[in-house]
C-alpha cells in the first residue's frame, strides 16, 4: 500500500499531536480514516463523530470509496454542516 501525506485541519490537530500534517497508508478514504484511526486514537472518535475529507479541492462528507494518489492533497477537517 501507498502512503499518502494527510494534512488536518482546525481543531482536529489536537487529536494528532498537534501536528500539521502526518502520513498514512492507503488507497481510498476509507483506508486513511481507518489508518488515522488506529494510529491516533483521539483521532478515531473525531472521525466516529464525523470529518469532512478534501482530496485535491473536492470534498467529500459521504465517500469513502474515493480513491486516492499517493502525491494528492489530502485534508481531513470537522465535519461541514450547513446548506
């Protein structure tokens, strides 16, 4: 599997570390949420209550099948609500 550089977002760098980024390994959404998950578990109740995910400008709040390339843009930020 790939690693894919993560970059978060707002009040969620707490909850790895206070970093602003971090790489994990994987191919979809649902692989790097899983690997976050695992790897910072206050990350894993951030992502059980909801996170949106930006791969190269496009954001996803459902879609965790979306493949994506190891040199993408990748942000993981609190969940986008609103209309």
């Amino acid at each position: 599997m790939m690693m894919v550089k993560v970059q978060v977002w707002g009040s969620l760098k707490s909850a790895i570390g206070g970093a602003d980024a971090v790489e994990v390994e994987g191919e979809t959404i649902n692989d790097l949420l899983k690997a976050l998950a695992r790897q910072y578990p206050a990350m894993a109740d951030a992502i059980q209550r909801g996170v949106s995910v930006s791969v190269d400008g496009q954001i996803y709040a459902n879609s965790v099948m979306v493949p994506v390339r190891p040199d993408a843009d990748v942000f993981v930020l609190p969940k986008l609500v609103g209309g």
